[in-house]
C-alpha cells in the first residue's frame, strides 16, 4: 500500500474509534504541485488527505495552537517530528495528546517538480525519531537527486566576503515575517519585533534592523531548530537564510553536542546546565 492510503486509512481508524478529535494532514493544493493543510473531524472525509513531494508545510505549528480540542493526529515528515519532540520538551504540547503519523522521507521538491529542496538535500535524519503510526518501510532514504548547496558557497569565503554577502541577502529581505510565521518553533504570543516597550528594532525598511530581525529569530531557534526548512520555502524573496541557521546548529552540535529533536528523553538544550561545565562562563 502506498504511503497515502496507509495515512487515508490510519486517519479513518483513529477517527472512526474516537482515538483523536482530529487529523492533521495535507490536501491538495489550489495548482499543480502544490498542497495544503487540512484539518478533518469526520471519517468520511479522510480521502481529502493527500501526500506526495509536495508537503512543504510543517503542521506542528498547529498543535499547541488546536490543543484545547483534544488529542490531535498529525501527518509528519522526519523533520517535522523532530519540531514536534522540541515543543513537547519546551511544553507546549503533551506527548500523550498527539498521534505522530510518520515515514521515511523521500525528501520535497520545488514547484519544477525535479529539484530537491536544499534542506532535504542536506537531511540526515530520513527517519522520525519518534512515531505512533508508521506509513511505508522503516528504512533510511538515500539521496541520489542533484545536490544544490548554497551553504558551502558562503562557508568557503573569508569573513568579510561573508558579512557583504549576509548584507546582500539583507536587503532582499522586504520583513514580511513569512519565515517567522511558518516556523513552529516561533510560537511566542508577542515577538521582540513587534513589542514597542522597549522597542527592539525600527519599523522601517534600515538594513541593520532586518539584520537584528534575522540574528536574534536565528539565537532563538539554538537548539530548537528541526531543519524542515519550512522558513526558507515561506520566503517570497528567496533569501538565502540557510547559512546563518546552519552555523548555529553546528555550534550547537560541537559546543553542547546537542541536534534538536533527535532525542525525546534529552532536556530542551538551553533549559539545561551543567555545575561542572567546562566553559568559563558558568564558573
Ligand atoms: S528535511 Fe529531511 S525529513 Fe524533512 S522533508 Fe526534507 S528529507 Fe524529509
Ligand atoms: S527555523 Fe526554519 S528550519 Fe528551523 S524549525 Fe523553524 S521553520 Fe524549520
Ligand atoms: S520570509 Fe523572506 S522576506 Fe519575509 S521576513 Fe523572512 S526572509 Fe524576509
């Protein structure tokens, strides 16, 4: 059976036996390659569920937003998964108030139908570290799609081309917020950029104010950060935001030897400290 016949049928049971109030998912989207959230109550309507290499959303933004609905299904990539075990260490979600619908990723594609999304082309984690349901075979995907990496490019230049560089894709950015909004990790009710006492940024269009926007949301995704790329695909200017995210994950990685959301039983990594901490600063 395919994978979406295997979600059309789990979301038929878990609905059919009241196991869930309702189901998460994808549907099909208003142009070809495209999808779009659906959220089913009813057993006769699971067939709206699609899924294909088009789900680009993340769906666990929705979760603590529908928790007061009760248990909720949800259909989730690896990577989407991984989203969810960090809001359910950061405690906005219950473990036991969610059904995990998951697989093994065959990774997105853009609107041409052929390429491979950069996050997808660099994902390590193809399987969901933790899962109620599970579509498909359990096995790692291997990638054999093109490899577009506009990380290395940044990485392979000296500081002062990087910063020119960092500045360039600053100014393409018009501050829609898109990125922000699409991220299930961004879940505060008021963010720093729209709080007026004290104001943190300008309202303008000032370089250096979209630079703060971008470098304080990329310290608040430390450690949080499930790699969905979610953020990157929302973007309406193409802005190139994977190498700020990518620095911050590797500091993470080699400095506390923490990937978010790989391990349900880890502690939220900035909610942790160790008294015998080998950096100075906790001395
Ligand atoms: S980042 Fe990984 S888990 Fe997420 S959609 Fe891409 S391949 Fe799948
Ligand atoms: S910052 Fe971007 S890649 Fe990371 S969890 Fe949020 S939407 Fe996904
Ligand atoms: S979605 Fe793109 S244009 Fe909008 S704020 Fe984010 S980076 Fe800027």
């Amino acid at each position: 059976m395919d994978i979406q016949s295997e979600i059309q049928k789990i979301a038929a049971r878990l609905l059919k036996n009241k196991e869930v109030a309702m189901v998460i998912g994808y549907g099909a989207g208003s142009a070809p390659n495209r999808t779009a959230p659906v959220f089913i109550d009813k057993e006769k309507d699971v067939g709206k569920l699609v899924f294909n290499r088009f789900c680009v959303n993340n769906l666990s933004l929705y979760l603590p937003r529908l928790k007061e609905k009760g248990k909720i299904a949800i259909v989730a990539k690896p990577c989407d998964v991984r989203t969810i075990v960090c809001l359910i260490q950061e405690k906005q979600i219950e473990r036991d108030k969610v059904h995990i619908i998951s697989f093994a990723c065959p990774g997105l594609l853009e609107k041409d139908g052929k390429t491979l999304f950069a996050s997808c082309a660099e994902c390590a984690v193809t399987l969901p570290p933790v899962y109620d349901t599970l579509s498909g075979e359990a096995k790692e995907m291997e990638r054999n799609e093109p490899f577009t990496d506009r990380v290395a490019d940044f990485f392979s230049k000296m500081p002062a081309e990087r910063w020119e560089m960092f500045k360039a894709e600053m100014e393409k950015c018009i501050r829609c917020y898109a990125c922000r909004n699409a991220c299930p990790m961004c879940y505060c009710e008021e963010c720093f950029v729209e709080r007026s006492l004290p104001r943190w940024i300008g309202e303008g269009s000032e370089v250096t104010d979209t630079m703060i926007f971008h470098i304080v949301r990329a310290i608040h995704t430390a450690g949080r950060c499930g790699e969905c790329g979610a953020c990157a695909r929302a973007c309406p200017m193409d802005v190139n935001l994977a190498p700020l995210a990518k620095q911050i994950r590797e500091d993470m990685l080699n400095l506390f030897h923490h990937q978010a959301g790989v391990d349900p039983n880890a502690p939220a990594a900035l909610e942790t400290f160790k008294p015998d901490d080998y950096n100075d600063f906790i001395k």
